[in-house]
C-alpha cells in the first residue's frame, strides 16, 4: 500500500484513497467518490479516537502503520438501532441526512408492523410451523437478510471502544458508553505485552495506588502520577502526550492518589497523598486548581499512608488514615472545605490501605481499611467497627477490592504472605484463602468477576482463577516489586492492564482477542 494512501471499503469494495488532511476532506470526498449513488446517505467510522481536529494527520499516520488503515461507509438505509447491541449510535454527515434517516427508520418500522398485522393471528397460533404466505414471508425475509448483510460488512470494523460521530456541524461526539464495547470481557489469560510506557514515574513505597488512571467527563484517558521532583505529571493515554505538569506540588514526596467523580458538582478530583510530611491536596483536574490543602493532620508518631473519597447524602468528604505502632489510630473525616467533620477511633495497629464501600441495597456506607495484622470495616453512620476480618497467620493487607457481583458481597484482599483471602463481607466468614506466592502480594484487581491480577514481590504479575483458585501464569517483565495495577479500557487496545513496579517502570499489557 503506498505510504501516504489509506484503504476505504464501501459495499464490499476495497480502494485506495490519500489521507485527509481534515474532517471537511474526509466527507468531501465520500460525496465525491461515491456521488454516483442515488442515495447520498453514508454511514462510516475508523479505527481511531479522535479528541481534536489537530490530531487528525497524525492519527491517521498511526492507523496505517498499525495496519488498521480501514474507513468503513455503509448506506444509511441499511442501519437499524437493533442490529447490533454494540452499535449505539449512526454516524450521519448532515441534519437534513439525519432528518431523512429517522423518517426512512420510522416507516421501515410501520412496515414491520403492518406486515405482522396481516398475519392472521389465530391461524398463526393453529399453524405455527406452516409455511407463512409466500409475499409476506419474503418481505420478512428480506428486512432479515438486509441485517445480516450489514452485519457481515461492519463485524470487522467496530474493533475499537470508541466510535466516532461527525454530525452537520463537523462536531466530533465521543461514544462514552466503553463498558458494553466488545471488548469488554475478553479472556484474560490471552494477556501479552504491549509497550513500555516511556515516562518519567516514582515510585519507592509498597503502597497501593501509586498512580491512577480513569477517564475524565470531556473523554481524555488520563494517566496521572509523580515523578522524583514531586511534581504531579497529567498525561494523554490515547495522545500518548504530557498534558501537565504541577512541580513541587508536595514538600515531599508524593506516595499515592485516589480518584473521585464528583457528580455533583461534575468534575474529575484527585487527592494527592504525601506520606513523608503528612499532607493531603485536592486538585480539579480540568485545570488542576488545588482546591484544599490539608497540612499536618497527623497526631505524633503516626503515619499518613492512605486517603480515599465518600460521598454521603450528597456531601462530598475525604477520609483518611493516621496509623501508629504504638498510640491510638483513628479514621478522620474532613469536608471539601477543610473542615474535620468527625473522627473514628480505631485499634493501634498501623493501617496500609484505606477504602469505602456503599451497599446499595442496604443503603449504607462502609469504610474498609487493610492494617496490620487483619481487616476492618466500619459503619460510617456509627461510627464504629462493623466485622474484623482476621486469619491468625497474616501480617500486612495491602490492597482490598469489595465484589457485589454476585448474591455473597465478598471482600478480597491480598497480604504480606504471599495469600489472597476472600471474606463474606457482612458476616465476616473466610470464603477462600489462595496461595499465590511466597512472596508479599500488594495492589489486586478484579478482573470481569472471575480472575484477579496480583503485583508481587517476585517481580511478578500474577493471574489467579477465583473459581478454582489456581495461579494460571506469571507475567514477566519487571525488574523490582509490582506495587500497583490499574484496568483500563483503551480506545485501541481495548481491555488493558497498566502496572507499575517499585522502580518506577510502567508497562502496558493487552488482551488479545482470538476470535
């Protein structure tokens, strides 16, 4: 294929075009490439996620060196909302195609119905395996095929989590819904290596959430972690860009983040721990405005390891965690202005991990911490233990993840021996305990509800089946301690498994899809 041309298949038909320089060019030149068709209505999309029109060469450029170099366009008329739960939306080029579109939808759908109608419903009941009259039945038939044809054409185009839309405007409109994307879901044990993420982190502390990775309101995949001038680094997953940098955000350095959708408001939040001068800063990462600055919230002797958000009866608040060998801990909780709202008393054991967990149909709010020696939940309006988690022979619980999938809400959560251990979470019973490693285990990750990822000590990325409890394979790749792991859903890669070891490396693994 020549370098500057990309493939565009339209009714089965394979043919080269040159790269568009825009997205005017780009439906210019379906009109003019196929303005021989009566019907100018055209369906496509391409293997990419575009954030702004700047980026358009150069996604276009990595497309084709991927060989992905494929625009699909299909006749509008040949679209339906129910052909494909995957597909939730049309890529229409102008209003009056939108208008046209909906009218053509609107009186196939009439004509479905009129058909069905003048079926003679008593003698379908009577008859229902004898062949329906032959007009009717064909017209059926016909509406039939017309799916499966497009679903034939398009089954190898939608191979990304995100489509794109160009309406009348020229606006681009980013599919947000990822999770019913296709590629959710895929087996995991057909992970492999992707990349080497070629920045600048640290990371010298075996606390979980080192970094953290989500997707904002306004679409951008960030990555967001530090470095070892404590400077707070934002950066584009999909751009493979450095959006920000905040230098010096901390005195000292920065050993964790948590991320917040505050929907009330609707904005991104994160809070920015650092454990070496006991200090807690909340920025909006729109613009990265540090909204509160907590200092110095620490009682003598203790230790500021965690902090995580709650959200209860529309209050915004962040909890966190002094922990101390040899005084008394307690849980505090502030409000987004600063204010320490209330404090929790807890037990003299140092505490690693801080989270909460809301039972929906309970309508409670728990906060479930990892310390040393066992695990704890507490009911927030209480303000009390709710169940000790405790197995006699485990030391520090780095990492929990709470389960409400399935009929048993189930804690899980990994030690310092090597161990994952699953709980009921109200009753407090020990499901299942896994040997993983004889190592420590730190950050875990539930995986589509039936796998779970553990960063080890052995340098390791472990994959361990719940049902059976097995380790099913180690991913190599690291040169020091797997400390965190994070799951994304990347616009080209799909399901993806980002970690970071305590050297500060981070790497990229991907699902493969073998279908």
């Amino acid at each position: 294929m020549p370098e500057d041309n990309i493939s565009l298949i339209y009714n089965n038909i394979k043919r080269n075009i040159k790269i568009p320089n825009n997205y005017l060019e780009l439906q210019n030149l379906f009109l003019k490439e196929f303005n021989e068709n009566k019907n100018n209505k055209f369906s496509f999309s391409y293997i990419s996620y575009i954030d702004k029109e700047s980026d358009f060469t150069n996604i276009m450029k990595q497309i084709k060196e991927k060989s992905n170099s494929l625009i699909y366009v299909s006749l509008e008329n040949k679209i339906e909302d129910n052909i494909n739960n995957k597909i939730k939306k049309d890529y229409l080029l102008n209003k009056k195609i939108t208008n046209n579109y909906n009218k053509e939808l609107f009186n196939k759908e009439k004509e479905k119905e009129i058909i069905l109608k003048s079926i003679n419903i008593k003698e379908f009941k009577k008859f229902n395996n004898i062949q329906l009259n032959k007009e009717i039945k064909n017209k059926l038939e016909d509406i039939k095929n017309e799916e499966l044809k497009f679903n034939e054409i398009n089954k190898n185009n939608f191979i990304t989590n995100n489509n794109i839309e160009i309406n009348y405007n020229n606006q681009i409109i980013i599919n947000k819904d990822l999770k019913k994307d296709k590629f959710n879901n895929l087996n995991p044990e057909n992970i492999e290596f992707i990349i080497d993420l070629k920045i600048d982190s640290y990371c010298n502390i075996n606390l979980d959430n080192t970094f953290n990775v989500f997707k904002s309101i306004n679409n951008i995949l960030y990555l967001i972690y530090t470095n070892k001038n404590k400077s707070i680094i934002s950066y584009n997953l999909i751009d493979n860009k450095k959006i920000i940098e905040i230098k010096n955000a901390h005195n000292e350095h920065i050993t964790n983040f948590r991320y917040y959708l505050d929907k009330i408001n609707k904005r991104d939040l994160i809070i920015s721990i650092s454990k070496d001068d006991n200090n807690i800063k909340l920025w909006n990462i729109s613009n990265f405005e540090c909204l509160l600055d907590l200092k110095s919230i620490k009682y003598g002797g203790c230790f500021l390891d965690s902090a995580c958000f709650l959200n209860d009866n529309n209050q915004n608040y962040i909890i966190t965690n002094n922990s101390s060998y040899n005084g008394s801990e307690y849980i505090k909780i502030y409000d987004f202005k600063g204010n320490k709202i209330k404090e929790i008393k807890n037990s003299k054991n140092r505490t690693f991990f801080i989270d909460t967990y809301y039972d929906k149909k309970l309508y409670k709010n728990y906060i479930i911490t990892g310390n040393f020696g066992n695990c704890k939940s507490y009911n927030y309006k209480k303000n009390k233990i709710y169940k000790i988690y405790n197995d006699n022979d485990c030391n520090c619980h780095d990492s929990i993840i709470i389960n409400d999938k399935e009929e048993i809400i189930k804690l899980i959560e990994s030690s310092e021996d090597g161990n994952i251990r699953i709980w009921n979470f109200h009753s407090g019973e020990l499901i299942k305990k896994i040997k993983v490693s004889g190592k420590s285990l730190y950050s875990i990750i539930l995986w589509n509800n039936e796998y779970i990822f553990a960063g080890c000590e052995d340098e390791t990325i472990k994959l361990i089946n719940l049902k059976n409890g097995k380790v099913i394979k180690s991913l190599i790749g690291h040169n020091d301690f797997v400390i965190t792991l994070k799951k994304v859903i990347h616009p080209i890669y799909g399901e993806s498994l980002i970690s970071q070891s305590n050297d500060g490396k981070m790497k990229l693994w991907k699902i493969k899809n073998i279908n």
